[in-house]
C-alpha cells in the first residue's frame, strides 16, 4: 500500500476495533475511555512497526523519542481523538493517522467510526456548497473566546462538536464552513486533519495565518484555523 492508502486501511482498522469495545458492554464511561486509548494505541504502534519500520513516530500514547527530529518521515497518530465522546457513546470523536514528511502533512486519514467514514488525502473530494449563514465549529465544553469573537463578527452560527478530527472533517463533509480552535493542542490533534483538509482545497493555517509545521521538539501546537479558502482572508484579518 502507498502511504495514503495505509493510513486510510490503519485509521479504519482502529476504529473497528474501538466499536467492537465499546459496544462489548463490559466497560463504563471513563474506563472504556482509557481501554480505547489503549487498545487503540496498541494496534496503530504494532501495524506501523510492521508496516513502516523505518519511519518515526510520535504518539499521543507513547513516550516521545527525540531521535525522531532528526527523521524525515514522522507518523503523528492520535489512536481516540475524542475520550470523553466515545466514552459516552457519541458519533463525535475519531482516529488520526498522518504521515508529516520534512515537516509538511504530506497525507492522513480521520475516521468517524461511529458514522462509518474515512476520510483522507486522497485527491478528488467535493466541498459542497456553503449555506446563506457561516457556521462555525467551536468546543462542545470550552469553547473559545478568539472563536466567539470572530463568530459575532461574522454572525456566524455556532456548532458545537467534540473531538477535533469530528470538527474538522465536518467542514470537508458540508456541515460547517469554519473550524477555529485557539485553545490548546497538539501535533497528533490537528496534523491528520490538516492533511485531509489541505488535499480537498481547504484553508488549514496558525491563527496567525502561518503553515501548520510538525516534527518540531515541542509539539504543542495550540491553536488552528481551518475553513474555505475564500473566507481565510477575512477570518484572519478579524483574528
């Protein structure tokens, strides 16, 4: 398989045995939270090892090993994106599979397991067409203050959602037009969905308007915009 098509196959492998988990019954909320992580984990670290043994990883689940910034090719994973909503048996949450090539989100998967969706890199997606208001993705829990703002500017309806992969994939899928997070994050959270979202002609930047750069020492990378090219401008002028 070519990169894209292994992390499709890994995405959805991992997401087939979450469901098979979570619908096991043995587990409550917060347990079967952290059994997902692990299972979940287990798979993706076992698989890529076979699969891609000269490449790096990094991994929400795993210890960081520094040896991977001297890598070219860097797997950046996050086996449940979205606990707490696939503990409580919610559609929002996913699995990311990326693969960050000299920095760049060279290609990745998001699968919506709950909703029987992979979504990759792959060339050929269809945004459909926005609707007469803007909708906006913010946190279900926490939504952010710089999101509200621009929000109100733009008088935008707000669209609560859990994981990130969930929002960001809900863009690609019609269900919103923007996606802005500034309140803290990862590599493993945004890297899959900035693959999938560049690759279908999306805009995916910093807040700040600069690239999206992963592999880096500290991979906090706290805040993202994702949304139509078209509307970036102005999102940002307003940010």
């Amino acid at each position: 398989m070519n990169d894209t098509a292994l992390a499709r196959h890994l995405a959805a492998t991992a997401g087939s045995l979450l469901l098979t988990l979570q619908h096991s019954g043995l587990f409550s909320a917060k347990a079967l939270g952290k059994a997902g992580d692990r299972v979940a984990n287990a798979f993706l670290m076992e698989a890529l090892a076979a699969q891609r043994p000269d490449d790096a990883v990094l991994c929400e689940e795993e210890k960081d090993n520094a040896a991977r910034l001297s890598a070219s090719r860097v797997w950046i994973i996050d086996p449940l994106d979205g606990t707490r909503e696939y503990g409580e048996a919610r559609s929002d949450w996913a699995v990311h599979v990326a693969l960050a090539v000299d920095g760049a989100p060279a290609t990745g998967a998001v699968a919506l397991p709950a909703l029987g969706l992979t979504l990759t890199s792959e060339p050929g997606h269809i945004i459909p067409p926005a609707g007469a208001k803007p909708r906006m993705l913010v946190s279900r829990t926490r939504p952010a203050a710089e999101a509200l703002a621009v929000a109100q500017a733009l008088g935008a309806e707000l669209v609560p959602m859990g994981s990130a992969g969930a929002k960001a994939m809900a863009v690609l899928r019609g269900e919103a037009d923007i996606y802005l997070h500034s309140g803290g994050q990862y590599e493993w959270d945004n890297c899959a969905p900035a693959a999938v979202a560049l690759a279908a002609g999306l805009h995916a930047s910093r807040i700040d308007g600069t690239a999206l750069t992963y592999n880096n020492a500290d991979p906090y990378l706290p805040d993202l915009l994702i949304c139509r090219k078209e509307d970036a401008g102005r999102i940002l002028a307003l940010l």
